[in-house]
C-alpha cells in the first residue's frame, strides 16, 4: 500500500526540498522498486521502466531536482495506482 501522504507531497511539487530521503526510499519500494546501493548512491529501477533513479541524501533531506525525477517517472508511467 502506497502512503498516500508522501505521495501528495511529492506529486504536489511544493515541497520539494522538504522531504525526507527515508520517505522518499520507502515510496519507490511502495511502487514497485527494486534498490542496490553503491555508496550513498541509492538506484531504483523497475522491470517494464526504462528509466533508473539514482539518488543520494542531502542531510536527511531528498535533493530537491531528485524528487522532481521521481515525480516525473511516476506521472510519466502513471504509477499512482489510482490514487
């Protein structure tokens, strides 16, 4: 089950540099992602999605062009399961 509040937050696109890498990490395996980690590089990837994530905290916060990555990945492939 998607958490529907991080999921608004993300898709509303004014909290960009408010959230939290940690939820940021949990959404994506929420969605279906696979993670390996290289360092503090965090890579999601998803079968039948071309498109990989590659992501690192920035303090405990989401780097905010990272956020909007995701954002664009889900409305691209339209991830949202209804929500």
């Amino acid at each position: 089950m998607v958490n529907n509040k991080i999921l608004a937050n993300v898709l509303s696109g004014n909290k960009d540099s408010n959230i939290r890498f940690t939820d940021l990490c949990k959404l994506l395996g929420q969605l279906g992602f696979a993670r390996r980690v290289k360092g503090d590089h965090f890579i999601y990837a998803k079968q039948d999605i071309p498109d990989i994530l590659n992501i690192q905290p920035n303090g405990n916060k989401a780097k905010a062009y990272q956020v909007k990555q995701v954002r664009l990945i889900i409305n691209r492939y339209n991830l949202t399961g209804g929500v």
